[in-house]
C-alpha cells in the first residue's frame, strides 16, 4: 500500500516532468498532466495491469489518454514506470523533430503509446473499440488469454464532439462493462470556462446511454481507487467524474486557463516547486519516487508470467490462431482460397454490383479468417458486408462477427482502430462512399498510425442514381486519394473486387477503402490470373501496341473504356485500355513501370465518375478527362451517366476530337 | 377548427401522395411520410405561421426536415399549402432528372425547402442556427419584425448522429425556446429494430443538455397540438417525442423496416386505399381535402400583411438594414474601408500571421457589417476571430456578435449553414485548418446549397510546429479544393487576407475557406493596387518576360517563393512569381487568362506545405512541387520546413537542376 505521502510525491513526479519539459520545450500543454497527476498514479500504482518490459502483451490493460494534448502526463507514466522507450532524454527532447515523444501521443513512436490521439473525441472512441475487441477475443478465447480492463482519460473538449455521443452510446448499449473513463472534470476550455460553451449534465447524459457514473474528488486517491473498484463491479461502462484543478499545484495559474496550452514560466515553475515543497532540479526524479514507480511498473510481472504460461498450456491449435492473429498474421489458407474464388469468376463470368462481388468475396475471406469483424452503419442491405459467417453481436452474446454500429460513422471508424490497435482482430465497416466525409478524422488517423483497418464504401458515384447528390459521391475519391498512406481502392468487377480485398487484407500496416457500385457492372477480367494483377495500382487490362488512344478508368467506369476501346477499335484507332484500381499503390511501382503504364500515345483519356483532381499526373494537364465537374443530380442512374456525358459515346467523340 | 375525420383525410392525402409517388418513382422512401403525417398535419394546419405565396417571407416559421429521405413529406405539404414551385407535375416527376422534387429535399429547387436535408443530423443542427439567427435578430431588430419559431422532423438516424449532441449541447446551453423538435420516434431503423444499435433514453439525454422533452402519441393530433402549445410555453428548446408507426396505414408493411426505404408495391398500395378508405386515383386529392389543406396554405396571410405594414412603418434606416441584410447585399461602406485598410498595409507593410492578419481585416469588416457574427470551437485566442465589435453571445444575452460553439466544429458549420439559410446574418467561424475534416459533411452541403459561410481555418501547415501530425494540415486544401463550388483561399500575407475576405463576403451564393497561418509572413504585397488582385485566383506577383523559372505559390509559401526568386534573378536566371490564392476562382476565369497565368516557361515550380494533388494541372505532370508527400511531424515549424525541404535554397536547386 502507497502511503498518501508517496502518492503525492509519486504525483508530484508526473508534474514537474511534465511542466520542466513543457517548459523547455517551450510549448506543449502542462494542465491537464498537473491536474489528472493523482488519477493517473492511482490507476497505474493500485489498477493497471501491464508489464513495460513487455509492451505489446496481449492481455495487458489498455490505457487511451483521450485528452492527447496531455501527452506529458503519459511520457512521464512510461518513463517513470520503466518503459524503455521513453528516458529522460526523451522526456528532455519533449516536442522536438526526431523525438519519441512527440507534442501529441504518436502511436508506433514508443511502447506503452495505445493510440493516437490529440483530435478530440478520437481516443475515448478508439477505447470503445478496444472494449469491443477484448469482449469479442475473451468469448473466443475465454477468460484465461484474455480479460483485461480498458482505461481512458477524457476532458471536456472529448465530450463536446460529437464522436463521444457515438461512442457512449454504442458502449452503453452493447455494455462494455470493462470500459471505465475517467472525465477530468476541471471547468475550464481554451476559451474560458466550461459554462461559456457547455451546460450538459454529463452524469445524465452518460446515464441516458446506460452507463454507470460516479463522481469523486480527483485529488483524492482513496476516493479514486474506490470508483474505480466501484466501476469494475458494474454490468455496465462507467464514467468517474473526477473534480479535478487543472495545473494543480501552480500557485498562480492553477484552475484557468492559463496553464492549458502554454509553459507555466520559470517564476510560477520556482514557485510551484516551493508549494509543493519539491527540491529535485527539472528532469529529476527523487530517487525514492523514481523507486516507487519503477515497482509500480513490476506490479503484473507476475499476472504476465502466469498468463504466458497459460497460453503455452492451451491447446496448440488455440495458441497458434491467437499468435498468428496477435502478429497481424493472415491464414496460408487465404490465397489459395481467393484464387479458386477468381478462377470460378473467370468460367462464369458474372456482372453483379462491385457491392455484391465484394459480398461474395467476404463470403471466402470470412470463412478463412475468423479474426475479420464486420459492420454497418444501419446500411447492412445495401452494403452487403454481413456473410453466412457473421452472426449479429448483441449485448449479452459477441459469438457473432458483425456489429450493427447504428447510425454513427465516425463512432464506427474510431472503434474500429480501438479495435486494429488492441490486436487479433481485422475490422470493416459498411458505408455509403459520401459518408466517408463523417468519419475522416478516424480514416485519417488509421493512415497516420499505420493500421489495417477497411472501410467497404459502396454507392460510389452518380451510379446511386435517385437519392441525389447529397448522396452521390463526387469529390471523395479524390480527397480520400489525397490522405498519405490510404489505399482507396475502386475494383472494376467481380474479380478486381476480390483482388483489391486481398491486397486490402495483406497490407497490415495500412489502412484501405473500397469504393464499390451500387449498380451491375459487366465482368472486365474474363481470363483467370494466378497473379493478383491490382497489386500494382494500374495494369493493363487491354494492351495495344503503338496505340493512339489510352483510356484509363476505375470501377463502374472501366466497362465504359472497355466498350469505347470496341468502337475506336472498330473504327480503326488502336486503343489501349488501362485499370486503375488504386492509385497509391501504382505511384509506389518503379518508376520505369510507372512510365510504361501511362505510356506515351498521343491521346490519353480519363473516365472515372468523380472530379478530375488526381488525374493530371497520369494523363497530363492535356489529356481528356471524363468525369463530373460538379455535384450530381436525382434521377435514374442510366439518365444521369447520360446527362453527365460519361459513356462510351463520349469517350470515343473526345479520342476523335483529339485525334483531329 | 379542424374535425378529427378531417384531419385525418389531410393526413391520409400527404400519405397517398407520398407512397403513389414513391411507387411511380419506383424509388424513394414512403414509411418516414406515412408514419409523420399526423404530425405534420397538425403542425401546419394549427400552428406554422407561413404563407405560401411569399415563401421568403423572413419572419416566417422554419420547418426543417431533418430525416431529408422523407422528402415527399415535404412535397406533399407544399403542394398541399399552395406553393407554386410544387406541382402534381412535379410530385409525379419525383426523383427525375431536373424535377424540384429530387429524392431528398434540395435547397434551391423550390420555394419552401428551407434547407438541402438526407445526410443524417444535418437539419436539426441547421435547425439550430436558424434558431441562433431568430434569436439574434429579435434582439436587434425587435419582435415586431422578427419573432418565430423553428420547427424539425428528426428521425433516430438524426439522433444517433454525433453531431446531433453538438447540435442539441449547444442549444440548450443557448436556451433556444423557440426551437422545437420533433422526434418521430418509430422504433425502426434500416437494419431493423433500433433495440439492435441502441439503447439511448433519449428523453433523459436531452434533459441532460437543458432541453423539455414531452412524450406524446405520433398519431393523435390534440396530444401532438398540446405538447406543441406546452413546448412554446417552455423557456428550453423541446424535443417532442412522437410515438409513430412507420409506413402508418399499410395493412402489412406498416411498423417494419420493409416500408422505409422502398416502394410498398401495388398490392399493398391498394390495400392501404381501402383499410384508409381512400378512394381517390393515384395524384389526385378529394377536393374537399385540397380546399382544406389550401384553407390551411392561407393562415397566415393576415400575420404576414400585418408584418409588413409594422416592416413599412419601421424606422427607414433600421427597415434599410432589415431588408438589406436580407438580401444579401453588403453595405456599399465596406469596399473603401477595406480599400483604406489596404492603402495602410502598403504603408506600413506589417508582417503578422495571416490568421492574425485576418483578425485586423474582420477589425474593419465587423466594423462596416453589423451582420456578421463570429465565433470559434473553442480556440478563439488561436483562430484570432474576436473583434473589438463582437462581444459574446450569452444564454441571457444575444446582444453579442460572437458564439463560443464550444468544441463542436461539426455543430459549429451546421449551425452557420443554418444562419445563412434563415437570413440577415453572415457567419463565419474559427477553427484549426485540420478539423476542417470535423465538418467536412456541413462545408459540403453549404456549397451544394451555394450559401455564404466563411470558415476561417487556422494553423494551416507544418508551420503550426510542435503539435505534431495530427494537427498538421497536409491533404486538407486538396481535399477542401475537391468539393465543387467551395472556395478555399489560402492568402500570402495581409493584404491579400483582406482581399480574399473581400471574395468571400462579395460571394453570397458560395461558401468559403481561409486557410491562415499561425506564423508570421513577410509582406509580399509591397505596393498599394485598388484592385483585388486575388479575384482572379491566381496573379503574377513579380513579373519577368520571358521567364525560364516560373514559381507558383499560395500562403506562406509564397514568401519561399519571392526568397528564391530573388537569390535566381541574382544567379542570372529570369524568374517569375505568381500568387495563387485561391484555384477555384482560378479554374473561373476565361482560358486565355489562364493559359498566360500558366506561362511557358521551360521550368515550373509549384510550392505549397500540402500534397501535390491538384497542382499538376498548373505545372505539368513534369513539373516541379516542393511540398509534402507524408505527414508532418513535431518540432519547431523553422527545423520543419528544413526537414521537409521546403526552403528558398530548395527551389533554387530544383530550378537548376530542371535548367541542367
């Protein structure tokens, strides 16, 4: 047991790391650290369940600093509980290029760094889906590989955004029980206090989406521990309310504003450590404090070995599919069975929808992979992502694969990195394209952090038809083409589909989305590859030497090229026809292949049912485009391809035009 | 008053019209329209004060419907109440290419639809800002001339939205009592039972954010009538919640998700004729039921005459600025104040950041403008959008010109597009160029809707330094370029700040971004020019005939860019400059223009702290872009643009090597 002295030096550590380096760094934000200190060290002294020495075991307690602007308090908790990661050199380097520690918690920049986060909202959502993913693994694999608590420290400004409202609703309805967030309820935003923006009575909001609350003194650590063995005994998620000061411990600034986003200063850091009666110089740690902390940091040792030791017990087959699948592993099974999957499409030939195709290639995948969770936004019909394999979650039985997220995207999105991040499981979601809008923010994330996330985005372009352009995608290709590391693809058939859900899957460092058509697409691949010829980004689907005309296309619009490569090529044009499924993946080929692929014919032509930003570069500023320059229209679909001049008719009128 | 038979033949005529069209259209959504018609009825035959034949009447209730896909709810009602725009004609056309009655309700396309609704959540946060607008306009120009409420038809869909919270936190913390909502709360949603994705106490959750809820029988029109009377006695917003059954009245489908979305078919068309006793065809209302509904269309035709005499009577300069502002005109002070501001600049060419140096620009905007109320989620000290004119907005007290949106960016744009739609205000807001991504799906529909919106979008590179990536703008101007008719500015320093806040205001029939810096610029607008030169999007900064290096620009870049054009022309090598603040008004100038913009230089350069995407266009796709192709990353902005080479010497040496 940690004496109320200790604790309070050990808290005061976490402090005065956290404002000498904000100090020195001259920028970076010490309030939140100063104020949540006391809830931080009673949750890793008495609670957490981790081992630093082994950052990624899979059964540890996930901690998600929502609040990200914090990220000082983090640092300290890694450096002082024995992460290597994170040293006093680090915490010295605090904010500065090349660091670890980075003026936001970055994920991949050090062990012990669950998420992400500083875009508020994101963290407590991606705790959501971390919750869901140790409900789901601990149905599969029982209680014994896996049960573990997560822990989120959230401010007022992630219960503003609307992403909480998502998150909370969903954790409350399929009761997270093991999801406790601590709100630091301190009364102050960057404008002012909370009373300028915000009167919601969060105890009753929380408790309007079943959750449990409880409200204490977040200064007062027996008050803590008490909530928090409260909230583990609850059925439900449970949100601590903890009163807290921010800058706690600065004399001057403490409890405004002030102490949020800027360094305390040397005068209020001098009389800070005379307040609190702390001697040691910046970036030192008393050693009886450091001592303290480091034991707390051996606390799970034990519950680690143990765990190890029942994982090397379970039964062989058991182990192996929870350590392939912790390593982001696929099953060898996985290409042989996409393989005889595109040898049957190329005998039969098929012309459904891109949804339907990817549909029917989930239908393969998810009878391979157990670890893939499916989803929709209240659009399972239309999206087509619920396969014979993946039952329905509900509150009291996660047997199942699929989770009916409600009507909440970005909620979705965020969950599905919790859910990427905790491990052994591969989720996607179900969504129109045009509502990729609500959840970027989480995509964007997914792209920075480097995790295999996949967003199946059907009704892709004017091809929805009469919902109109409120629903029409447009611009979103593009603008998703334009977030680093994303792999937006847009198969052309039912083959190309299965290609672009493999490369999707193999990818376990990146996230991926698929855009897929709302309408019947005739089959373009008619031959069978062994070769998933999508893996470049762009191929020839129609080659012709020397040719006059290359037509390049995606999705829906490729069958468009195919049809005008017919009539060019009846009229005497030697046309070439290239896909272009992904667009990253093509510009990460060789460059000399790159080269090849656009070619050099004198007319180069670009159909895709979105804006021509992107397409430029491969068809120069010269080339044809043939696509929309505005929003869309409500009317039949056929009509609006018509209206929108992107047929083949249009296709082959542009090459003749060009070609004089 | 209006005898129970009789209303429920009105109601019963918005439910035929609504599923005949649907069934025609062979596409649409007949159950939202059926199952609200009780309500609607009610509401505009005992309580909307409008008048059909003037449908822009300013003083005139609002009626938003947010569940959009409900749309023939909408067209039923207008045609019903005797809006010229909504014809049986149109009705019949439903959901064809060029009808007013698009498949979800389009702002623009006929009289009566307040503002464009189908992505969900939208309308009830629009329906805020109308509320704000109300709210703020009676304060100014007093309840004889501005004084209604706000009426919305939200579905579940709405409300599990995330931005519904921001929406509904906002609005109780401002005490909108005139904003009244109601939900129709039907159990369904399109994967089936709402009990499948959420469990919310919605009645508890809106308590929570300071609101009246009252619970009533969707279907019985003296308890909708009553909660209506006790919601206006409320001195909170209120939320009616509406026990309805979806797709009411059809004998078999009716209470299922099967009715949502689809057409009923014929056979249940004609079991619903005869369970309702509906003899009428297809189109066509009994004229009884017409008159009735017409009756209903004239109510408050007295109302609006009064209005306008008590408009006609008003003082002559506030009547002058009421109708003004209402038209959307400026005040024709606001050219030569920005015009002095400018000739001041010349004088003293200052070096602020931009974002500071649009704070100086609204200094005199607000000045000239009474009709722009600012705001920020919550980073007013960053967004620099608080003027010496704007105090704030408090619950007790609209006298202010400045909204504390809390942090809710996605509320935030809503709410504006809601000011804009209602008239008599320009709003614009405060946020970080990143969280653009928050609200993207508002800043979409303000440009479909092409209604005047200003964001200003702050911090809008690497060059915000230590926050690191995740606050790091580096796809975001591509992205905000990408949707049709937005424009997104990015100024170079104070002179052209003012001038692209100038296009934003001069444009009242589109929305607008100002992407700022939070680092100070050098002038690079040296000389006093009466005209804008950023009207044409993009101009020659530094002119040379014959140039062998042609640099373009935008933002803080362009100071990199007048840096390496200085040490060429040292080096002997003609160079020229051109400033591209913004490519949309660019892409809208005649092509002659922009071909002699483009130049032909042999050597193009295009400098920007973003991605490429979109600058092949303006540079060829073998040109030169000194930018970023990653995210950024945390440190000090200086060492930043150093790591990701975006540097003066870097464009010299990118010119050399390209002249060999």
């Amino acid at each position: 047991m940690i004496s109320r002295e200790k604790h309070d030096r050990m808290a005061n550590a976490i402090r005065f790391l956290s404002m000498d380096a904000v100090e020195k760094a001259n920028s970076g934000h010490p309030g939140l650290p100063m104020g949540a200190a006391d809830i931080a060290t009673v949750l890793f002294t008495r609670f957490m369940t981790f081992d630093p020495k082994a950052p990624s075991w899979p059964n540890r307690d996930r901690f998600v600093l929502s609040a990200g602007h914090g990220s000082m308090l983090l640092y300290s908790l890694l450096y002082l509980t024995g992460y290597e990661d994170i040293t006093i050199d680090e915490i010295k380097n605090f904010r500065q290029l090349g660091a670890k520690t980075a003026g936001h918690p970055e994920y991949g920049h050090a062990a012990g760094i669950e998420t992400t986060t500083g875009p508020l909202g994101q963290g407590i959502a991606n705790a959501v889906g971390m919750a869901i993913a140790e409900r789901k693994l601990r149905d599969e694999f029982g209680s014994d590989l896996m049960e573990h608590y997560t822990y989120v420290l959230a401010g007022d400004g992630c219960l503003m955004e609307g992403i909480s409202q998502e998150a909370i609703a969903l954790a409350g309805h399929l009761k997270l029980n093991k999801l406790i967030v601590f709100w630091d309820d301190n009364n102050i935003s960057i404008d002012g206090p909370i009373s300028i923006a915000d009167s919601t009575d969060q105890h009753a909001r929380f408790r309007a989406s079943q959750w449990n609350t409880i409200a204490v003194d977040g200064h007062d650590p027996d008050a803590i521990a008490a909530a928090v063995e409260q909230a583990q005994k609850s059925d439900k998620p449970t949100m601590i309310a903890c009163k807290t000061v921010i800058g706690w411990g600065a004399p001057n600034k403490a409890g405004t504003h002030k102490v949020h986003g800027s360094p305390l200063g040397a005068d209020e850091i001098a009389a800070t450590r005379k307040a609190l009666n702390w001697d040691a110089e910046a970036f030192s740690v008393p050693s009886d404090v450091l001592d303290a902390w480091r034991l707390a940091g051996l606390r799970s040792t034990k519950a680690h070995k143990e765990w190890q030791e029942r994982l090397e017990k379970a039964d062989p087959e058991k182990k192996a599919q929870f350590v392939r699948r912790f390593a982001g592993d696929l099953e060898s099974g996985l290409d042989s069975a996409i393989s005889a999957y595109k040898k049957k499409l190329a005998e039969t030939r098929p012309n459904p929808a891109t949804r339907k195709a990817s549909e029917d290639a989930l239908e393969v995948i998810n009878g391979v992979l157990k670890e893939t969770i499916g989803g929709s936004a209240d659009l399972t019909g239309s999206n087509n992502t619920k396969t014979s394999q993946t039952a329905s979650i509900t509150p009291d039985d996660f047997s199942g694969r699929y989770i009916h997220y409600g009507v909440r995207e970005h909620g979705m999105a965020a969950a599905m990195n919790g859910m990427a991040l905790h491990g052994g499981l591969i989720p996607y979601s179900g969504g129109f394209l045009i509502f990729s809008d609500y959840c970027r923010p989480s995509i964007r994330l997914a792209a920075l952090m480097g995790i295999r996330v996949i967003h199946v985005l059907t009704h892709d372009s004017i091809g929805l038809g009469e919902d109109g352009p409120t629903h029409q995608p447009v611009e979103q290709m593009a603008a998703l083409r334009a977030i680093p590391n994303l792999m937006m693809f847009r198969p052309a058939d039912a083959t190309e589909t299965a290609e672009c859900w493999q490369l999707a899957l193999e990818h376990k460092d990146r996230p991926s989305g698929i855009a897929l058509t709302r309408q019947n697409l005739m089959a373009v691949r008619t031959e069978f590859e062994e070769e998933n010829l999508c893996a470049k980004g762009a191929y020839d689907l129609i080659s012709s030497a020397d040719a006059q005309v290359t037509i390049f296309a995606t999705g829906s619009e490729v069958e468009i090229a195919v049809k005008a490569h017919e009539a060019l090529t009846a009229k005497g044009i030697s046309t070439r026809v290239v896909s272009v499924p992904c667009f990253e993946l093509f510009y990460e080929q060789p460059e000399a292949y790159q080269k090849a692929i656009i070619g050099n014919s004198p007319v180069k032509i670009a159909v895709e049912a979105g804006i021509r930003q992107g397409w430029d570069h491969i068809i120069g500023s010269d080339g044809t485009f043939i696509g929309m320059s505005s929003f869309g229209a409500s009317g039949p679909y056929k009509e609006l391809y018509k209206h929108f001049g992107i047929t083949p008719e249009a296709v082959v009128a542009a090459a003749e035009a060009k070609l004089g």
